[in-house]
C-alpha cells in the first residue's frame, strides 16, 4: 500500500489535475444539486470522507475510527460551521481562494485552486462541498491504490 499522509497527497494536486477533475464531475456535481440536502450530507460523509452509517446501537449515525457523529451534527450541505470544518480538512493552505460574485441571479459562490475554479454553489456551503468533491477525487486520482484510509477511488453512482 502506498504510505503517503493526506497533506502529501493535497500537495501534489495541480491547477491541470482540478479543472481535469471538475469537467470530468460536472454531471455527478448537477446531480448531486438536485439532491436534499440530507442526501447530500450522506454522500458527503460515505462517499467524501469515507465514513460509514451505523448499525445496531449507532442507528443515525456516522462511525469512522471508532467516534461517533450523529446525523444531525454533520449537515455540511447547510451548516456553514460543518461546511467550514469539511473543507479545512481538504484544505491547501496558500493556494484556496473563496470569492463572492454577482449576477443578474443574484449572489453565488466560487470556490478557486490558484486560478481553477474547482467549485460554486448559491451559497457558500454548496461552494465548499462541490470544491471538496472535487479535491477528493481529483486526489483519489494520483494513486491507484488507497492512501491511508484518507483517499481512495469514488465509484459510486449518484441516483
């Protein structure tokens, strides 16, 4: 198994290998949109950080590495303080930008990689779940084989 930690992994993402990622998701990310948001939070949890939903004693919850998050603690999808902490763990200091911007719309998001865009949403939280989306499997994608219980391919389909 490769034996690499997740900042080594974060630091060896490009602007090229991003934007690569994030043409290659704009159909799972527009699906992922029209998800609820408690949907959305379930396949941020399982599929991004690799948690998995309990059983027995911890029904309506995530376990991962023995700790328990209730389903209701982990809501990244609308909880600006949850998206915050989901996205400083695939954080790439000096090299992330957030940016707000206008439109005829109105205000949306952007979320940039030096000057990739690697996610946007109408509101920040969208913002930063599509840009963690994003990271993880543009990550997932530099090795074959899984990093340390961090990163490891994304197969599954959205519904």
């Amino acid at each position: 198994m490769i034996n690499h930690s997740k900042d080594e992994v974060l630091t060896q993402l490009t602007a090229d290998k991003l934007r690569q990622a994030r043409l290659n998701l704009e159909p799972l990310l527009r699906r992922w949109s029209k998800l609820s948001p408690d949907d959305q939070d379930r396949y941020i949890a399982t599929e991004i950080m690799g948690w998995t939903i309990g059983r027995g004693k911890h029904v309506g919850c995530y376990v991962y590495e023995e700790k328990v998050v209730p389903f209701e603690e982990f809501q990244p999808s609308v909880c600006l303080r949850t998206a915050y902490n989901l996205f400083e763990s695939f954080l790439i200091p000096d090299q992330i930008s957030i940016q707000p911007c206008g439109s005829a719309s109105g205000l949306f998001w952007m979320v940039y990689f030096k000057d990739a865009y690697i996610g946007v949403g109408k509101t920040l939280q969208q913002a930063l779940c599509n840009a963690c989306i994003v990271i993880k499997h543009a990550a997932a994608s530099l090795d074959k084989e899984p990093v340390q219980r961090f990163f490891y391919p994304v197969n599954r389909v959205l519904p």
